[in-house]
C-alpha cells in the first residue's frame, strides 16, 4: 500500500513539472517570436472592354459633309471599335495596356503603323505616397470633354474640338493631388506621336493640368499643352472643362478651348493665329434606363487649320446635337440627330452637290461594355 502511495505521489509531482515546464517554453516562445506580419495585398488585375458599331445616314447623301472623327460614312453600316483594358494594381506600382481594334482605333492612333495602332494607352505608374503620383508611357490627352471610349460619351458623334486634338501624349509626368486641388506637368513627344517622325528635331511638348473640386458636385479643370510639331509650326492650347451635377436627373458639363499656332514660313515663325471652340452639354436623366443629351457647340477657324482647311475661305460652325440614351446592363442604345450650321457656304454641300451653310445626319449606335 505504501509503494502504491508514493507511486502516486510521485507521478504527480512529475506531471506538475511537465505542466510547468510547457507553460513556460510557451511564455518564452511567445516573448521572443516576433508580431506576425500584416498580410500584404495581392496586386489586382482588372479587364474592362466594349464593342461598338453604327448606322449612318447624311441628309445631304455624301461624306463629304464629315469633319468631325470616327463617323466619316454615309448610308453604311459601320464598325466602330473591340477594345480592352488589361489594369495592373500593387501597392505603389501599376500598369496599363489599353488595346482598341477597329475603324475608330485607327483614326486615334493615325501617326501609327501597323500593330501599333493597337495601342490606345500603355503605361506605368509609381505613386510613392496618396498624393503624389509618377507616369511614363503614351496615355490619353488631358485636354477636353469628350473621350475615345464611346461608352464614355453620352453622343455618338464626337464634336469638332475633339477632332482637332491633342489625341494622346507620350511622355513622363508628376501628378500631385491635396485636398481639393489637383496639379499635373508633364513633358511628352509631339502631340499623337508615340514615335518621332524621321528627321524631326525633337523638342519636347510641355504638359500641364490644374484641377479643383468645388464640391463632389462642381469640378473645374484648366488644361495646357505647348511645343513644335514636326512641320517646324508651334502651338499652344490652351483648354477649360467644367462639370456640375444640378440634381439626380440633370447635370451639364462645359468645354472651352483656344490654339493658337505660329507656322514656320521657311525662316522664322509667323505671328501666331488661332481656332478656337467652346461647347455646352446638357444631360437629362427621368430614369435609370432613359437619357437625354443636347450639345451645343460653335466652332471658329477662319484661319483654315481645321474644318476649313480645304475650303476657299475660312469661317464658323455651329454644332447642334440630340441623343438618347437608353441601357439595359451594359448595353447602350444611341439615336442621334445632329445639325451643322456654317456662316458661310464654303464648306458642306447639298444632295445636289452645291453648296450650303448647312449638313444634317441621323446617327444609331449599338455599345456593350463589360
């Protein structure tokens, strides 16, 4: 009986110095192993696309009346553009491959050949802190209102400000962004070249961006861009956007633009001349699935860089356009009238083939974007 009691005893003198013995080990063990790590995240990869086409048809039974970009037809069904966007995001660093193939593509990338005009944007960024971020690569121009991407856009049709640039840049800039304000400078080849043509002297482009947000309902934006093309002329743009949300149903957007441009007569640059346009969007919203959208724009070249370039004479345009909008998911259906006034008949023509100071088209389109 003795030997069965100090076999007890001694068992569980033993099993109180084990129980000890790993309480300690794990007091220690926990003492000296360091706090875990916080979970990096994994960088995210986001695609995003759409497909688009249209059917055109021109009033004055020609595409001659065509100045603006991306609808130049007439009585066609057309293809418009199969784009997607490939967006890389870590922490600091993130990359863009923005792809577009198709008719409208094209016309974008028109200083391009071949499978370069592809690429609608491609770039880089590092931002090393939330407001201050850096950028190389070919992206799309800072100045104006309407965008490439035709979901993007509330008309079909682009107006004449767009047309007539900048399309993209190709450069490096610095963005920095503080409370409210917003400020990008950039340098960058010339305007829509991502390559310099042969035998170009290659002065860089200046870049620059001021924006302020009033509130998360008005937004202003005052947009720069100046440097020598590549015929050895040198321009200067100087460009405004405003955004304002009335209500759920109404907002309206402003877009203001001047360039000016000295063209080289063989020995020195010329005094500078101008076209300049300004435009005024009004979009109506009665419900999710229904839109309305009246541009207005008035266009001045009566210096014969742009629309009147071919004409014998330059002068004015005023721009008026109605689209509707309606959506299911993410499809979009665009019938649109559009009405081009001219002050002087120089530049459209009627079914006859004689002049006018007017052109009108009708506009549907088909957009899908995932």
């Amino acid at each position: 009986m003795l030997q069965k009691k100090l076999f007890v005893a001694a068992m569980g003198l033993l099993s109180f110095t084990l129980a000890e013995a790993q309480i300690a080990s794990v007091v220690t063990d926990s003492a000296a192993a360091p706090f875990p790590e916080e979970e990096k995240k994994a960088p995210v990869l986001t695609i995003t696309g759409s497909v688009d086409g249209y059917y055109k048809y021109d009033f004055g039974k020609t595409t001659a009346n065509s100045f603006t970009s991306f609808t130049q037809t007439h009585n066609a069904f057309s293809l418009g553009m199969a784009s997607l966007k490939f967006e890389h995001k870590g922490e600091k660093v993130s990359a863009v491959a923005d792809l577009g193939f198709g008719p409208r593509a094209k016309s974008f990338a028109y200083t391009d050949d071949g499978i370069t005009q592809a690429i609608k944007q491609l770039y880089v960024s590092y931002a090393p802190t939330d407001w201050l971020k850096f950028t190389l690569g070919t992206w799309a121009t800072h100045v104006g209102y309407e965008l490439l991407d035709p979901q993007l856009n509330r008309n079909y049709s682009m107006s004449y400000m767009f047309t007539n640039g900048p399309f993209s840049h190709t450069g490096f800039k610095a963005e920095v962004s503080k409370g409210k304000h917003g400020v990008m400078l950039g340098v960058a080849n010339a305007t829509d070249f991502r390559i310099p043509p042969a035998g170009y002297i290659n002065k860089k482009f200046l870049l620059a961006q001021y924006s302020f947000a009033a509130s998360d309902n008005l937004k202003f934006y005052l947009n720069y861009v100046s440097g020598q093309n590549p015929d050895t002329s040198k321009t200067s743009q100087v460009d405004a956007v405003i955004t304002a949300k009335i209500s759920d149903k109404f907002n309206i957007g402003f877009n203001g633009t001047v360039n000016s441009t000295k063209v080289w007569d063989g020995a020195k640059n010329l005094d500078g001349k101008s076209w300049w346009g300004s435009a005024l969007y009004l979009n109506f919203d009665p419900q999710p699935w229904f839109g309305l959208t009246l541009r207005t724009e008035l266009f001045g070249d009566k210096n014969q860089f742009k629309a009147y370039s071919g004409a014998s004479e330059g002068g004015n345009i005023f721009a008026t356009t109605l689209s509707a909008n309606f959506k299911s998911g993410g499809f979009t259906f665009i019938p649109e009238f559009r009405l081009d006034n001219a002050n002087k008949e120089v530049l459209f023509t009627d079914k006859d083939g004689a002049f006018s100071k007017s052109a009108s088209s009708f506009i549907f389109a088909a957009i899908y974007s995932f």
